[in-house]
C-alpha cells in the first residue's frame, strides 16, 4: 500500500494542473487509509502489555508532529511550487518504505491450520464482543460532534469576528492543538498509563463537555484559546487510549483488522457529522448545536462509564474466583 501511496502521490505532482489529479489524490487517500491499521498492528505485535501505551502515545505525538507542520510546509509550496508538495510527500513515503523494509522485522506467529478464530470474520468479532460493538458506536458519535470543530466552529467564528480575523482563529486552532498534543502527550502518560483505558476515555469524554461547552457562550480570544487548551486534553485521553482498548479486545490473529475499526467509526463520524450538524443549524443557533454536541458527549460519557464499572466487576468476580 505504500507503494501505491508512492506511485499515487508522484503521478498526482506531475498532473497537479489538471482535474485528473483528483483521482490520483483518491487513490492516495484510499490506500494510506489502509496502512493505518497495519501500522497499528505492528505497534501492538512490536510492544508489551505494559509498554503498549508508551507506544501508542509516541505514535500519537509524532501524527500530531506532521499535523502541526504538514499544512504549514503545504501553504509555503502551495502558490508557486504545488506539484512539490506531492512530490515531497512521495519522498517522505519512501523514507518510510527504506526504514521499514530494512530497520524493522516482522514477527511471524505461526498459526493453527484448523483454528476457529482464524475462520472468524471481522463482522462476527465485533458483534460477539458486545462491550466491543458499544464503543465502536460511541466512537462514531465522538467522532461526530469533533468534527464540528472543523465545520460549526468555523463559521460561528466568521459571524463573531468577521471572514478575516475568523479564518486566522480557525488556523491558529489547529496549529495549537498540534503543538499542545506534542507537548502535553509525555506528560499525561504518567498519569494516563496508570489507569484502565476504558476509564481513560471516559475521563476524555468528561473533559470534552467542558471544552466544547465553552462554545456555548459568546466567544472571546481568551475563553477560545482557554476552551482549546481543555478539549486538546480530552483528545490526548481518547486518542492514545481507544486503540489501546481495542487492541486489548483484539484476538492476537486479528490485531490488523480489528484495529481497523478504530478508523472506520472515526471515517463515520466524519461522514455523517456534518450533515447532520448542518441541517441542525438551520433550527438553532450556535449556542443550542454546542450544548446538543455537550448533552451527546454526557449520554457517552455515561455508557462508557457503565461498561467500564461492568467489565471491572467482571474482572474482579474472575479474579476471585
């Protein structure tokens, strides 16, 4: 898949004038979609128990490292150099491919020829795993209400401090967020790994509430720069801790496909945000879509509070038993 990336990104420099390009950026976008869970994968078969959450928050921080400085390298090319920014990125690729092909080995497991769980698809692991079904849902809502950060957000800034001054805020937003995940990511593992991971995106949830709920009042540059301080706290709790939940759910000869779940219910949530969000405008102003986002994120944050307490005491009768 890295190849195709390669390939895809390379053909979409040379074309980058003509509509064309689309499909390659497409085919680009498919394909990286498709090596997220494997990278993932090879987190879980490369680290412990005990380290996976290190491992999973140093993958973390250096997305976020690319997040934070991806767009600025891409706005500096953009007017004069565009077909550069492909043709960096397939450079970049191919780093990746040399660093991967020649510093990292995999692990093979040899596997039981006859083996249920080799027969059992991804469809039949999420819906015998209940516990595992309900957070691939709330995931999805999660997913759903973030991303009015990206739609809502951006407009109600425009109408409270003019198309200028908003767009500026909207940029400043995620170059924060970036820098703030990077910094604060090692910090918060101290406390972070010391707690179940179910309970850590609870904790998340809760923390978004207060960050997101802030939008609800009338905006100012402080209460902004204070409410993207909060919610990039929560993001740090969710994001580092989902996959470490799944992957602990996870059969040990499915760890790539059920990974994958993690970027499906994040791909749905982006799907069916904006929509939804959007049609919810039109009937109430911002105030009323980002107390609805705070009153969802309650809803969630008290199912997964519910399936954390279950999966404790069950855990707990087991060890007593």
């Amino acid at each position: 898949m890295t190849i195709i990336v390669i390939m895809a990104t390379f053909a979409a420099g040379a074309t980058c004038s003509r509509p064309i390009v689309l499909l390659f950026v497409i085919i680009a976008y498919t394909a990286n979609s498709a090596i997220v869970p494997a990278a993932s994968a090879f987190v879980i078969d490369l680290s412990t128990p005990e380290t996976r959450n290190d491992c999973f928050s140093l993958l973390y921080i250096f997305v976020n490292v690319g997040c934070s400085f991806g767009p600025v390298v891409a706005g500096l090319l953009f007017y004069n150099h565009m077909r550069w920014i492909f043709y960096s990125m397939a450079g970049l690729y191919l780093i990746a491919l040399y660093i991967l092909c020649t510093r990292i080995k995999d692990h093979y497991i040899p596997h039981c020829r006859h083996s249920t769980k080799e027969e059992e698809s991804l469809i039949s692991i999420t819906f015998h795993r209940p516990v595992l079904c309900i957070f691939i849902g709330c995931l999805i809502a999660i997913t759903m209400c973030y991303m009015q950060l990206s739609y809502v957000l951006p407009i109600q800034l425009s109408d409270t401090f003019g198309l200028n001054t908003g767009s500026k805020l909207s940029s400043l937003l995620w170059t924060a967020n970036g820098i703030l995940c990077v910094i604060l990511t090692p910090s918060m593992m101290l406390i972070i790994k010391r707690l179940d991971p179910l309970l850590n995106v609870v904790i998340g949830v809760l923390i978004y509430i207060a960050g997101f709920g802030i939008y609800a009042f009338p905006i100012t540059v402080p209460l902004f720069t204070v409410s993207t301080v909060i919610w990039t706290i929560g993001e740090i709790f969710i994001n580092t801790e989902s996959t470490v939940f799944i992957a602990e759910m996870a059969p040990h000869t499915h760890n790539g496909r059920v990974i994958s779940l993690y970027e499906f219910s994040r791909g749905m949530g982006k799907c069916i945000g904006p929509p939804i969000f959007s049609y919810a405008l039109v009937y109430t102003n911002y105030s009323g879509i980002w107390i609805s986002i705070s009153v969802i994120f309650g809803v969630i944050a008290g199912i997964l509070a519910l399936l954390y307490r279950k999966s404790h005491h069950s855990h707990r009768n087991s060890a007593n038993s």
